[in-house]
C-alpha cells in the first residue's frame, strides 16, 4: 500500500529543533541561528521538508557540526547590504569588519567622487559594501593571491558593483594613485604564529594560511599597509586597518611616528577593533 503523503513530509520547524541540538551539542556557537539557516536553505522558501529534502540538512548539519563554516555551505555571506559569494581559497567576511566600513563611509561624507583603496581585499567585503554605500565613491580593490582573486572578481560581477580589481601585493600596489586617493582601507591577516591553535576551527581550518597569519607579532602586514597607505593618500587623507582585539595598542603604535589624529577604536561588540589615522 503507497504511503500517505503527509508522512513523506516533515514540519521545518522539527527539523530546524532537531539540527540546533546537534550543533549545540558539537559546540557550535549560535547553534539555533545556523540551523534555521541551513533549514531554510535547503527548503527554499517551504515550510516543510520531504524525506530527501530532510536527509540533505542533515548532511549539512553534520558538515556544521565538524566546524565547516556556515557561509560555505550556504555559498553565500551576508555582510550589511549585499550577499557575497564565498568557499574556499577566500577569506570568510565576519560580521565585526562592519564598524571598519562604518568608519569608511563616515570617512567619505561630503567628499565628491572620493577615490578610495581597500588592500587585502578578499572576496570584496569592505570594497563592495563601500561601493553599494557610496555609489559615488571610484572604489580599488588589491588582492595578491589568485584564488581569492577569482572570488573578489566573481563578487564584483556578480553585485554589478563599479569596483577596480588589481591582482598584486598591498606593497607596490597602485604607483599611478600616489597622492591622491582619499582613503586607504584594509582588513589585513592580523594573527601572530604563535596565536594560530588558538583561533576558531571554521576559520584556522578553512582560510587560506596566507589571510591569516601575519609573522611573529600578527603586525607584519598592517606595516606594509600602513608603508603603502602613506604612499597613496594625499595630505589629510584617512587610513582604517583593522586588527584583533588584543592589538588595541600595538597597531596603533605602527602609525605613531608620522601620522596625526592616530586613534583605535571598538567593534560593535565593544573589543578594540580598527586603527585610524590621517596624513600631515
């Protein structure tokens, strides 16, 4: 006798239950919120599963469960207004970069056509989130490694954003901008080596080393942003560089010695965050 219908379909909201208990009981932090989003995934739209749809999010939930990021298995990162198109070989946005394109675009009022130069660039989130934010802004975006290269192109094309991609190191990047680009941003790899078993699976696992990973000290690249950033901006132009939260001093004493109004600044999580300073 053919089964009933109603028993090959099973409520979201019981398998969205059943895929929290797993994450929580795998340590994922914010185990419920991944649930419904994997849930929802995979539904569509639905409220309801069949039986393959239910054995998919189970699949995912495990993959979850051993730590693959949320945002690989959805494809996608949602990062303020546009959903950027992520896996691996790129650098997965987090949600604490927001106060840095916070202070980009507070940066950027009452300026006309501003040119600004995000370095490390990623898959393009503060460049893309500046640009759909400040669509007057003529934004550059530099990213040495080519696999994350592909992924910040794939980005631009895909948001049909008007943003300048360069393949090259944040060192020697953009001669023909020298002094005259308004602001310099970058969400450069920031963890020391020796802080590396330390960091969060889904990222020490799954990001490329290279986004990671900056030297003895984590500071090795805001250096070399803060040498190029010098080189770009004209007179009274803005750097931002992001940092972790226990470099709240020693990135800003990068920028002590040549530039003014050197400042650190909170996430909006209230742990220091991003270093701003301008050009004498």
């Amino acid at each position: 006798m053919a089964s009933s219908p109603q028993l090959d379909v099973l409520p979201l909201e019981v398998e969205v239950e059943r895929a929290a208990r797993r994450l929580a009981d795998a340590g994922v932090r914010d185990a419920r919120a991944d649930a419904q989003a994997l849930a929802e995934h995979v539904a569509g739209g639905g409220a309801a599963l069949d039986r393959a749809g239910a054995g998919r999010l189970r699949d995912l939930v495990e993959r979850r469960a051993a730590r693959e990021p949320l945002q690989h298995l959805l494809g996608t990162a949602r990062f303020r207004g546009v959903d950027l198109l992520v896996g691996p070989g790129v650098f997965t946005p987090q949600p604490e970069t927001s106060s840095v394109v916070d202070a980009v675009v507070a940066g950027l009022e009452g300026l006309d056509a501003p040119v600004v130069v995000d370095l490390c660039s990623g898959a393009g989130t503060i460049p893309m989130s500046v640009a759909h934010e400040v669509p007057g802004a003529r934004v550059h975006a530099v990213e040495a490694d080519p696999g994350a290269f592909a992924w910040l192109e794939r980005n631009r094309d895909a948001l049909g954003l008007d943003v300048a991609c360069h393949l090259g190191s944040a060192e020697d990047a953009l001669p023909g901008l020298d002094g005259r680009v308004d602001v310099v941003v970058s969400n450069p790899p920031y963890v020391a080596e020796h802080e590396l078993p330390a960091v969060d699976p889904e990222v020490r696992d799954h990001d490329p080393l290279r986004a990671l990973v900056a030297g003895a000290d984590g500071l090795d690249l805001v250096r070399m942003v803060e040498a190029t950033a010098w080189r770009l901006l004209r007179p009274g132009g803005l750097v931002v560089v992001e940092h972790s939260d226990r470099q709240g001093r020693s990135a800003p004493a990068v920028f002590a010695r040549r530039w003014r109004d050197v400042a650190d600044h909170v996430d909006h999580e209230g742990l220091d965050r991003f270093v701003t300073a301008r050009k004498p």
